[in-house]
C-alpha cells in the first residue's frame, strides 16, 4: 500500500520535484495531498472508473466535475478514508 501510496504522490502530484522550503509548508502541502487522494478513491468507488480516467474527466471541465463528485460524498466517508491513509480525521 505504501508503494501504491508514493507512486500516486509522484505521478500525480509530481511530489519527488517538490521544492516547498519550509518543514510546516511541506507538512501541509503533504495533508492536502493525501486528503485529496483519499477523496478521489472514494470518487473512483462510486465512479467505477479508473484513477487515470477520473483525473481526464477533472481536468476536462474542473469546476462542474468537482462539484459533481464532491456531491456524492459525505464527512464520515472522508473521515474513513483519511484514516485508512494514516492522516488524523477533520474535526
């Protein structure tokens, strides 16, 4: 899972060029990161798409797409997933 984990980091969020300077800087841009990749699994489980496809649909027409895949989410289903990556859940 951590293979699966850094390589999506990597490829999707180009994480090994990152340059962020400061050590809380790199935390957060590191929270976001695994925050939104736990959304888009969750997305990918409703979708029944594959990661590659839903990042083609995002990237197509951003703002109506997001809108529309954050809609069939709830809070506790992003808190389940935030804690299958490790993170600490919203409060």
């Amino acid at each position: 899972m951590e293979v699966n984990l850094h390589w999506h980091l990597d490829f999707t969020f180009c994480d090994d060029r990152n340059t962020s300077m400061g050590k809380t800087s790199g935390k957060n841009l590191q929270i976001m990161k695994k925050t939104a990749l736990a959304i888009l699994g969750l997305v990918k489980e409703s979708y029944k798409i594959s990661m590659k496809r839903i990042r083609y649909e995002l990237s197509l027409d951003y703002e109506n797409e997001i809108e529309k895949m954050l809609s069939m989410l709830d809070v506790d289903s992003i808190r389940k997933a935030l804690k299958s990556k490790g993170e600490s859940p919203m409060k």
